[in-house]
C-alpha cells in the first residue's frame, strides 16, 4: 500500500500528573504531539504506511520527540534537524466543570523557522497516495505557510490525494498574516476537508443559509462551489457535558449523500486531546479499507470516541477495536 | 471457628499503570490473584480463618506471591514450591466504552505442571469446614483437574462443605479433554455452586425451560435434580453499561426460596477483577454469619460491589463497610 | 487591601495514592490542611492578602508545613515554633459506594498544647480586616479555645469583621467541656457565620419551628435573634449520590433576604476535602469584590464546586475559572 | 524448630524519596520498623520460625503494620490492638558528608501506654527457643519496662534462652526513671548481651581497665562477673567514613575466646537502618546453625553488611546470600 | 537585619529521573533555578531575610516559579509577570565517566526581553544590605545587562554592598556586544567578586603572571588594582574525579591574607547543580555571622559540599549542619 | 551504508526499582533486551542502518517489544509475529557486596519454538555488511541453532561478514544437545568472534598453553588456527570489586597484533547489564570508522564503559561522548 504523508509540528508536551495543577506538580509526564503526526501516528498502530515531515532542533529533545512517532510506526526520514528549539505545550488535566488547560510555548521553534527549501516534496511524495495538513501549520509563521503550499501543489501534481482540517486556532496567525488571506489558496488544492461552520465562518466568511435546515448541508455545499476540488467534507459534533464526559457524532456530506453516525457517550474521559485527529485518521482508514461511506464515517467517529479513553495525543486503538465500537458494543465487557 | 480452604493457581498479575495501554506503559504495577485465591484473601480480611494451595515455583517470585497472601492472613503452610515458572496475567485497564484486556502467560506453570501426589489432602483438611474451587482449576491441566478431584472427594469424606464456581473459561481446556468430560464429575461433589444459565448450557448443556419465565429457576432446577448434593445455586447478574459502569445484584436459588438482592450502581469501577471471587466470599462469610438467606446473598453482593473500588483482585472490604451497603447506606460519604 | 486572617491548627495530610486502601499503599502523598488555614490559603490563591496564625513544633516537620502555605501566599510570620509534635491526618480516598476514610492523629500536637500567651493579637490583627476561625479550634484543647476567644475579643475590638464556619466534629471535644459549654460565647462574637440546622440543634440546641417551611430560615431567624451580632448565615447543602458524584448549593439568609445560588453537578469529584473551607474563602473573596450578596454567595458555591476538581485542601482554582462557573459555563471545555 | 520471640514497638517509617529533604518531598515511602521486630523479620526470611509481641492502634494503620510483618512470615497472633495511636518515625535518607536524620513521632502510641497485664507469657513463650528484647523497650514508658520484665522472668523460668541489645537510647527515658535505674535489673536475666563500650558506660557505669589493651574484652569482662547469667557479649565496630560509605566487623567474647571477624567494605550504603538489628537475627541464625562461634558471628556480620543494600529496616538478604559473603566473595558479580 | 536581594533569570528545571537519558524519560521533575535566585534561596533557608528580582510570564508557569522560591522563604513581591514565556533548562544527571548534560531552551524569554524601566531599584533596595548578581544576567540581553547595571549603580548610591560571581558562559552572549564589552564596568561597581584564573583571562584579559607561584594571588592581585572597589576575591578549586565524585575548597584574597580550607571529599554527589550558588550563599552568610574571615570561607565551601547532597539549585543544607562541617565531622552519621 | 543484522530472542526484562527485592517491589520496570538485539540497538543509536531478526508471540506484548527496539532506531520489518509467548527476565539490581540478580522466564517462547523456515534469510541480508549472532541463540533450542546456521551459511554466501559473541551460558543448553556439539560448526563460520579463555575452554577445549605467558594469545591462536575464517578474537577484561565498582579494558588479537586498551574505572556502576553488547556494538562501529585497530577496541571499551552508566540493555551512548572517553576525558564534568 502506499503511503499517507503528513506535515507539521510536533510538539514536546508537558502534562501535570492526574488532576493536579501546574503549581502542585512535581513532575511533567512527557509525550509528543501535533495535529498532523497524531494522524499518522494513528493510522501507523492502525497498520497503514506513514511519514511525517517536520523539523526538530538538532538535539537530545528533537532526537527524543523523533524516536517517540518512529516507536509507533512513523517513518522519519523525512524529518529535519535544524533550528533552535523544539516546541512545547503545558497540559493540566481538568475534570467535571473544570476544564484541561494547555499553555502553549512554541514560538521561535525549528518548524516556526523553518526555511521552505528544506523539503524536496517531489522526493517525498513520491510513493504517497494521500497527504493530509491542518490549519495549524499555515498560522505558524510565513514559511511554514509557504512550505504546506509547496507540498499541496507537488501532491496535486503528483495525483496524491490531499486532505485538510482547517482549524482555525485564533491564538497564532501572529506573523502579520491573516487566516483569510492564507487559507482559501490552500483550501483549494483539497480533495476533502474536515470543516465544522464556525471554521466556514472564520476563514471563508461562509455562512449557512438560514433558510436551510441542516446548516452543515449549507456551509458544505457554499464551499465545494467555491472550491471545486473539493469533494467531501466532514465533521464531528461534540456536545461537551463536562470536561469528564461528552457526546460524539459525526457527519458528512460528498455531494451525494448526508451521512450522520450513532452518537456515542464517552463517560469518563481519559484523555481528549488528538480526539479530531483521530477521527481524521480513522477516516483515512476508513476510505481505504470499506466500500462504503457510512462505514468510513462510522469507523472515523468510533476510533475518536476510543481515542479519549487513551493517554496522550496519538490514538492507540486497534482496528479489531474500533470495529466492536462500529457494531455498537460499547459495554466495555472485560476481554480475557 | 474451623477454616475455610481454597485450593487453585495463584498468577502474578501485571498492569499497565492507570489507563495506560501496554505499549505506553513504562513500568507494570504487581500484584497477584486467582480466582480460588481471591476467595480467601478477602475471607481473611473478613477475619475468617483461611489457607489456600498451590504450587509455585522455588524461586523469589513464588516467595513474593506467597508473602503477598500471608499479608493479608491467608496461612501458606500448604502451599508447596516445586517447578518451573510462576504464572502471570498482564492487564490493561479500560475506561468507558474501552474494555479492559488480559493477556495470559500461564501455560506451562509450576501450578500446571503440579503432581497430584504432592497435596496430602487428608492433613490440608483436617481442621476445614469449608472446601472452595472453581471450573478454572481442572481446565488448567489433567494434573491440576485430578488434584481438584482429589480434594473433593477427601472434604466429602471429612464433612468439609464443598463449593465452586464453576465459570467456563473457553481458552483454557488445551489438554485434551472437554469441559463437558470433566467437570460434571466434579460439580457433582458439590454442596453449592455459583453458576449461570450461560455456564450451565457451556458445560452441562442445561438450557432454560420454554415455559419457565424465570430461567435461572429453570436452570437452577435441573442441575439440582441432576446433582442431588447441591444444595444451593447462586450468581450475579450484571449489567454492563461500559468499562467503568456496571450495575449489579445477586440471586439464589436453594430448593426453598428464590432470593434476589437490590442492584448496585458501580460508577466509578476502579478495579473490576475479582469481583466475582468478593461475591463468593462474601457469600461464605454470610452463610457462617447470618440466619437469614437473604441477609447472605445481600452480604455477597454488597461485598461484591465494593470490590470494584478497590484495587487488585483481593477484596480489601471490611465488615462495617460492608454492612453499610447492605443496609443501603451507597452514598459515600466521608467518614472522619 | 488589608488582610483576612485566620486561626487553627495545620495537620499534614498523608493519603494513600489514588484508590488504594492503607494496607496496600506502598508511599503516603502529602500535603497539608486546616480548616482555616485551607480558607487563607484559597483566599491567597485569590490574590487576598491573608496570615495565618499557628503552632507548629520547631522541628523539618513544622517548618514543611509552613513552607506549604508560604508558597501558595499565606503570610507565615504569626506562626509559632514551639511544642512537640505535628498534628497529622491519613486519608484513603473512597469511589463510588465506597467512602472516603479518615483517621486523624492529633492528640499532643503543638497546636493543641498552645499557650494563649504566645499569640499577641493586638499586633496580629492590626492591619486585618477579617478574622475567621471554625468550631474545630475550640474543640482540641482548653488553651485552644482560650486563644480562639482571645482573637475574638481583639479583633472586635479593633473592628475587624469576625466569621465562623461553627462545624461541630464529634470525636474532638475530648478535654473536658462540651460544645454546648464553650462555643455560645465565641459564636457571640461573630458577624457572619456558617450553620446548617444540624449544627444549631447541637450546639444551640436551636431546631426549626415546624410551621416554617424553610428550615434554614427558621435557624437562622433563631440563631440570629439569640445572637445580635450575627447578621448573616450562610451554608451549603450537599446532596451526596456517592463518593464519586456530589450535587451542591449554597444558601444565605441575612435578616433581608433568603438567598440560594443554582445546584452544581460535580462528577466526578478528584478531592473532596476542604470544599466547605472553599466555600467560605469564596464567600469572603465575594462580599469584598461584589456589592451584591446574590453574586457573593454564587462566587462561594462555585468556588467550592471547583475545589472538588482539585486536589488537596486548598483551592487552586483561579476568580477568572470561578467566574466562568458562576455564568453558568461548566461544560468544561478544553482552554487552549 | 521452636521459636524465637522478640517483644517491642513497632513503629511506620515515613521517609523522603530517595535523597529529597522534607521539605521538598511530595509523598513519603512506607515501611515498618522497630528493633526487635526487624529481628524476627529477619529471622523468618531466613527460615526461622518467628513470632512479635507489640500493641498497634485498633484502626487501620495498626493492621497495616501488623500486615507487613506477616509478610514476611512473623506471627502475628501474640500482637494487641488497643490504644490510640501508631508511633512513627520520619527518615530523610543522607549521603556524602550529610547524615541521614530521623525525626520520631512516638510519644502517646499504643505501645507507650501498654498494659502489662495484656501479655500471658507464660502462653506466648510456651514453644520458644529463645526471647530477644533491646533497650529501646524499657526507655519507653514504665509499663514497657515492666512487660519487658515480665517476659524476661517468665522466659527463664520456662528455659527460654534471653537477649538484649542494651542499646541506650538518650532521647528517649522520659518517664521519670534513668536507664541506670531500670536497665541492670533487666540485663541481669539475660544469658547473651550486644554492648558496645558506650553503652557499658552509659547504662552500667562499667569502663575499660586502662591496662587492658582490647577494651572490649575488659568491658565483656567486667559486665560478665557483674551479671553471671551473661555467657557471651557481642557487638559490631562500625567505621563512618561517610554516610554512603561504612565499614564494619564484629566482635565476640564468651568467656573462653575473643572473636573478631573480617572487616566488610560497605559502598554504597543503600539504608543503614536496622544493620544492628540484622546483626542480631544473624547471631541468632548462626548461634542456631553453626557449631562453630566463629562463623556464627562472621554469619552475623556479613548479613549486617548485605543488610545496608537493602531498602528499609528488615534485612531480607537470604541464607545463600549471606553465606556467599562469609567465604569472602564480596565481589558482587552478576548472578543469572 | 536588613535584607540581601538578587536580581537575574529563573528557569524552570525540567530533569529526566535518577540517571536516565532524555529518550528514555517518561516524565520530567520540575524545580527551578538560577544563578542567583539560589543565592537567596539558600540564604532564606538559613535565616536571612531576602528577595529576589525577575521576570516572569503572566502565566501559570510564572506563578509557579516565583511560588517555588515563596515556599522556601524568598519575597517574591518585587518579581514582575510580563513577557512571553519562562526561560527552561533540560538536565540530565551522569553518573561515574558519563557528565550530566544541559540543553538550555531559555531565548525569548520574558526574563531576555525585560524592560529596564519595570524595576525601581531605590524602591527595592531600600531595605537592602546586600545586592548581589552574576555574569549570566549581562549575558543574556541588553536590556537585562541595562537592568543589571541600573541596580548596581543604585546600590552603590544606598552604601548597599554589591557582590557578583562573575562566571563566564560562552554560549550565552549572543546578542551583540562581547563580555569584554560589558562586564569590566559592571565588575568596577562590585565590592567582593567570585573569580577564578580563567575568568580573570576571559573577561579581563588579566593573566597569572608567571614569576608568582600563586596564580590566584596573581590574578587578585591585578583584577583589585584595575578595580578599586573590590576589596575580596573568592573562587573554589574543583577536582573533578568523575561526574560522581569531586573534591572542593575554597580560597580568597582580600588585600590583606590569603586564604584556603579543607578540602572536602563529595562522593556520591546527589547534584552538583548550584554548587557554586550555594558557596556565594554561604559565603555572604559566613560575612555576616563570623568576625572571621576564615570562618566565612569555610562555612562557604562547607554549605557548597552539602549542597552537592540535596537535589535542586537551592541549598536545603541548615546552618547547624553546616557547623558541623566545619569542625570537620563529615563523618555522615546517622542523627536519631 | 549497507546494514548490521543480528538474530535472537529480545526478553521484556522486569526490573524492581532502584535496589529493591523482589518481595519489597510494588512494581516492575520495563524494558527490552537481548544480546544480539542490544547490538544493534546501540548501533543504530551511534547512526548505523541496522536490522533485527527475531520472533514474537503476535499479541500485545510482541508488539510494544518491537516498537521498543523501532524507537530506537532498528528496523523491524524482518521480526517474525507468531507464538505462544514472550520471554521475560526478572532483574533485581544489587549493590556494594550484593550482586544483581536475574530471573530467567524465557522457556516456550516464541522465539525458543520458532520454525527456521520463517526467515527468508537471501531477502534479510541482501543489502547488509555484517551479521553478527551470539552463543545464547544456539542454546535455546534445535530450531533456533538451526536458523542459526542458516544464517551463517548465507552470510557467507553473500559475502556479509560474520561476528560472534560465544558466550556460553551453562544454564541454557537444555534441548539434548550441548554445547560441543553445535558451537564448533558454528563457529566455524565466523570472521571475528568474542571469546574469552574460559570459553574456549568450555566449548572447544581449548586452553591456554603453559609456556606462552599471554594466555588470551595462547587461546585466540590455537582458536585461529581450529578455524581459518576467524581473522580476529576481542574480549574484555573485567575486575569487579563489587556491584557497584569495576574495572574494565579491551583485549584483541588479530594474528598481527595483541593490542590492550587502558583501564577505565566504573564507579558507580547504573546498569551492567548489556556492557558486553555494548562493547560488541562498539567494536562494529570503531572497525567500520576508524583505519586503526587500537581506536576501535578503544571506542569499543569506552561505549561498554558508558553502558554502564546507561539504565536498561541498550547503550545509548553518543558518538561525540564515547570519543571523549576514548581521548581520556573521564572527568565527567558538567555539559552545559
């Protein structure tokens, strides 16, 4: 099978123990993430080829943080080590009415700095058949920017196939820059999108129709007419009871058909961060592995919903897993 | 008061730290259980007085497992330390819809490989009143099923009341002979069993009467007409809502009454193993404390429910807690 | 701002981790709490600036626990050094139906072998703006008891706004007078106290009228009329679902209006120590920052509603989070 | 075998992680310890049939302690559990030029206010070899002192050979009588003592002759024609080249010949807690094994020294072990 | 007694456990440090009253750093919370041959980037007798290097006495100007500097002059001419045997005697970080407390060697165990 | 470059924390080893391509096994998943005179039951350099010598150099043939071997001449001239004084010359476990980077000297560090 491909930061993170604040905690547990490598690190426990492109300072900690996503699968060839810093982000774990807490520290990192020429994407495209970036990378600085545009337009003309969450963080687009400059050209080289309607807003001022019904229907199709290649656009609705538990759907549309999934009950929460990725990377799985649509859909949601009862940032479910979940056996029956 | 006498594999239980799953895991948390074992150690912490048998094998973690019962009261003089490897389970915990998962590595154990001449149940015993073993033990290995016959029939002989729960464990039985050839022989020389419509079906192949609305009597019924000794038939029903939320309550059937208790609501489960080894427990303590049947079943189910808040397979309840629960005091509130 | 201060003994709190019985704990975490210090050192959190006033013996042990509550902010500069031993408290924390555990060890602390004559409140409480004890201090010891009225008698003195949390603990009063002996003449002096109904039967032998509908109303009527000083009562009620799930809300009366906040959902709860001292740390912070009562006692419920999401005595959480509650937005949300 | 019986306080130690000072540590490590206790746990680890007389608090902590004990194969049976509270003691582990400290927590425990009437003797001895007690039990309280007298009474008059470590202990002895005036009357039924110089001067007024060159035989001497039922004084030298770095031998007189054994180099010191205490149970051991005094005391030293590699106060090295060191093999190669 | 105040970075600490490597690590320990806020954490720790200077994030990483050194008795009330993120260090700890590693990720740190104008060093110094800082501060950024000089001129101006350990970091230095460039006019404000030969060459260009036996002596000897101010020079002398063993003294030159101590033995050493920190604490400490010039140095290196025994950058060595170095008992005997 | 192979069993190795007993551990640490795994582990560290041959149960636990050796940098794609179970091994890590201690759980394993028609040896080594094997893979079972042999002889073919490590451990050697039987043939194929006189003698009775003063010459002679392919013989030399001190050189022949490398002084030791493999690893990569045969036995002895200050099997030394060892800085002083 040939390979997903993914670019982006990684991110050393720093997670107070349990519940405990940042001034109690005596220690920081160590892992790694980033939006687009907890992609592929998913799909890699999931059995699909992978590579993520990034760069890490070339130190003990960027060697540690490149180690972690290869442990899991992930080729890192195509890493780079270069630059002054790896970026870190700070997690307290909330829990019932309170909320987790990220601090981010990630300014002047190597993948902020990064000099687009760095990356030969013919190279590393070349056995690929899906390349997938978020939002995220783009709002980190300008070269950044310029290096996710080179790789979008190696991939189109390569016939790799080309996804996005476009996840619009209102914290960074820091370098004089705005989400609605940037975004749009690189929307465009999509062939799916993870889109919710406030996304829709903030980047691409699409609003839905208030005289549709299914505002998802709306913005969705508003933006495949702006953006013909893009064929498919999905989301999930999560309704956030607590920052214990919540409820998780997800929905579709493709031009043919409105899909929804069951909604499933995550009670408690083991850990939430990576749950969008997660439900990026099972729809991956899912688009290659069924024929059919609702299948795809439903194996992206019920991997996500596992993916919070997982520590750290990248989904550790299986696939014999995610599909007891598709089939609605959620009891979490013990499995001797 | 004479004592209560178990008789079963004791294995090194290894888990993997809070939700962590295996891959993740940076260190394994010990602790040691069986299901015959479990009915002791918890008995002890009642304050009854209990021994359990076993092999292990003659080296340092033999002694750990052993030191680890004598802790909490279980007397080890009967257990004898011969052979090659100590068995050991690994586990993972689950949260929500993620189940917990066992990976066994049991095969080839000192308790597997036991010779059935080493127990000299004569002396074992001699001062017992109880005698308690479960369908784990003969499906083990010939030798251990043989050991298991043995001790039935030698506690028949002194009067020692006999039990066992006799939980059909599918992928055990590797050595060439069916539940189905073993264990009716065995059950016979019971006194009481715990055992469910699924377990009676599995290895008696007992089915539920059409016409009887209530199929654990119809079971129940049959296997006490075919196994004159029993006495009385108990087991759980639990309701399994996810990983971390069960419910659950008891039911007895004894020729005379049919017995069921209140359910329990478990949520949060922090330890969901050995909760069926706290319910027989619980159950013998209630049959050599209370008159009533009624008052034992609630005891065993009351123990069983608190099991679940505890960790590892031992049930560390004590009596006042207990009966806290059994008179429907479950709102937890702090006691200074 | 002037400062809150507050009186009463500091034991350090040795829990065994997470679920885990005494028995099985292999280390004790620690922190360190009083009911009154836990309000000072929520109050600090709060940007408050608070003293407390103490003994500790002059030995590593003392000197950690005044380090504890100097880093969170509490002005350590009252606290004496003398006697011979650190009160100390060990904590097993329950789960579900299981209740969490305490048993105290403070017989011969420092605290309770004070001498009233080591405190100069004249000097302690004049730059104070608010003294707040709790029923706890008058109940270890005569000498205790002593000071505690000492206080009270200053700090009215002086004009600084004098409140209780009255607290009646059972298993103090070990030394020879009763609650009903000791704590009328100190309740005297307060201006705002907090009192449920069963609180007012046993120490004032107050109870409700049968024709008032509303029982705390009808104490607090009562209690204030016995008491002409007091011109405000406040409290919570607590619904208790289980160890792991509480429901709470506070309520005021002061002699204008009957006030009670919204009930909050808290589940699960990670501490549930010191929600009460919370509570009150939150009504102070409130009647100083708001002009409104109804906000105050909301900020106080909210606080405590939140404290039962951290761990240890003291609350950490911050007025921004608190206020966030208080809106009514206790969803949770992950806060990037 | 009979058994060897020791009676004294039992005591939780509560110490900082690793090299952490109080102040800095976030949880404190549990283990047991006391003098006569880590004899008897010594002992059972090596095979010998044990049991501990002592009182623990009738809650929670006192069966913990009791439990650790039986872990390790000491009956537990002759223990009280009355009286209000555990004693404790808090360690903070040194290293290099900076000595461990232990801070005690033992004033007002169970044991401190004992009843001598709570101890039949006559039955608790009526299988014993031997009766071991130390100076620590008498410095106590008076009603330890006169337990201890009791047992010691009883103990010669069933044939039950009795030793004492006189260790004096200054801190303690706060009850109103000196050492000088309780300690003889004790160490007058005893057939075999452990007595360093210091602690003849200080208990017994007994001080080298200045014209005998080995000062400990003077002082063995002297003691032995004072207290004809003493056959053997023993006790270690101990050279404190830092605190990670010991060395150590032992020294024996019996009337017929002066002992002494290799010196064993002890580097790294893991715990030195409790290296007398496994002396004496490898007296024990040895006196019982060997036939020859020599290597009974070089059997004593060498656990002594395997002793300071293990972590907390009971020496858990095995007879092998032990004997591994007796030959001189102290090279500490890897065993596989 | 008038106060001692420092001004320079804090940095959070993160450092992989015991010896692992940062790619082993599955967590970080926090503490925190910097060359200067240990002087005054260390000298809070023995008594003297101190605050320390700095600049924070306005985060919950900066209230834990400045709660950090609260704890430990540091005024934190002159400590500003602007900037963009807290300055980090990544250590791993050698062992035997293997050094201990720091990777520092401290650019752009809110400490780099201070505005000179946020501090008001008549305000600060007011109560001052003592200011003291370090050639890391200048080395960091203008601004800082504009902060530092600010101070020092305002200290001279209040007879404040002003010391600086001069030290000398190659990697720093990065943001224009040279350490020849900047530091002499710092060092021409100093009364009392630490400096060994190698930074007398790499700041000043001042050489030993080879016709002089003693180098030190020599390089005092200059540096004192060329700056008129300083009356006392320090350095220690490390013989580094191996990342687990050193050997320290001390030595000084204050125009009129030449100075040495004892060498001390360090072996294990715990952590060597803030080794020097804690002989400029104790040196200022020693200043204060002894008539003796000897006696300062010593209770210097004595307070370095015992630092080397506690974990963190802050000295938790006590002055009594300090004395105790002094007279030469490194002995490291257990203290009961 | 072309890459490094090794074949045989990886064990999950279970540590007991820092120097506790087996009996005292709460949990176990985990990490992967095997002699020829940590090989290449460590080369791949030092930036070699390296690949693992090797077998594991197809479960959870075979593959965190793999993934630890992925992380590292090995490839895993030749890994075989198919079995029963994975080895284990016990450790209990000594210190001064205590030595460490394994407990060896390995029989059935996965890779003990292999079928030597798993490997498609052609395909595995067509694109490697070197392919190294030790003593141990032959002594676990007939299939696994055979694959053994199968490897060799297509190494061979393919013109791979072959290397040994022989290793011969007594308590292996348990499937009916010895050790003579099956090395020689084995050895046979080899260009370089590891071997010790004590080897030489255990498996090919040969010992050292009594005229020739050089005993390792005397063996690696007779050795080369039994076998012609072996061109050259290595050991170390290891003096322990105790578990947490040793000495150690390297020691070659290559028929031109007997070469030794300094002593270095390993005090303390962190881990001993895979120095040996440490030192085999070392030895590839000097010979591969350096024209000198002292500088790689060096580089070799320097790696297996770091190793020891290294936890768990595989040595993650760096390049720059062994060099700096190599060049005789052994100081261990502080990298900042």
């Amino acid at each position: 099978m040939k390979k997903v491909v993914t670019f982006g930061e990684i991110m050393m993170r720093l997670s107070a123990p349990l519940n405990s604040r940042f001034i109690q905690a005596g220690h920081l547990n160590i892992t790694y993430g980033g939006g687009e490598a907890n992609v592929v690190g998913s799909l890699a426990h999931l059995g699909i080829p992978v590579s993520h492109v990034t760069c890490f300072p070339d130190n003990d900690l960027g060697y540690a943080a490149a180690a972690f996503y290869r442990k899991y699968g992930v080729d890192t060839k195509d890493m780079v080590f270069k630059g002054d810093r790896l970026g870190l982000y700070f997690l307290e774990v909330g829990a019932s009415m309170r909320a987790s807490k990220i601090v981010y520290d990630r300014a002047g990192s190597a993948f902020a700095n990064l000099d687009p020429a760095w990356f030969n994407w013919e190279e590393i495209l070349k056995d690929a058949q899906w390349f997938h970036w978020t939002g995220i990378t783009p709002a980190i600085s300008a070269s950044a920017a310029q290096a996710c545009a080179d790789a979008i337009r190696v991939a189109r003309k390569l016939g790799v196939k080309v996804s996005a969450d476009v996840n619009y963080r209102r914290n960074l687009w820091q370098y004089g820059k705005t989400v609605k400059e940037v975004m749009p050209d690189l929307i465009a080289g999509c062939d799916l999108i993870v889109c919710a309607e406030q996304d829709a807003e903030d980047i691409l001022d699409i609003v839905p129709d208030a005289n549709e019904a299914n505002s998802f229907f709306s913005i969705a199709s508003q933006v495949m007419k702006r953006f013909p290649n893009i064929k498919q656009i999905i989301t999930t609705r999560r309704e956030t009871l607590s920052a214990s538990y919540n409820k998780l759907k997800g929905i579709s549309y493709d031009q043919k058909e409105y899909l929804e999934t069951p909604v499933y009950d995550i009670n408690p929460i083991v850990d939430r961060i990576g749950g969008g990725d997660a439900f990026m990377a099972g729809f991956i799985y899912g688009t290659l592995h069924y024929t059919n649509g609702q299948d795809a859909l439903t194996f992206a949601v019920a991997a996500s919903a596992l993916k919070h009862t997982v520590e750290a940032d990248v989904n550790l479910a299986t696939v014999p897993e995610i599909e007891q979940i598709m089939k609605g056996n959620t009891s979490g029956r013990l499995v001797r």
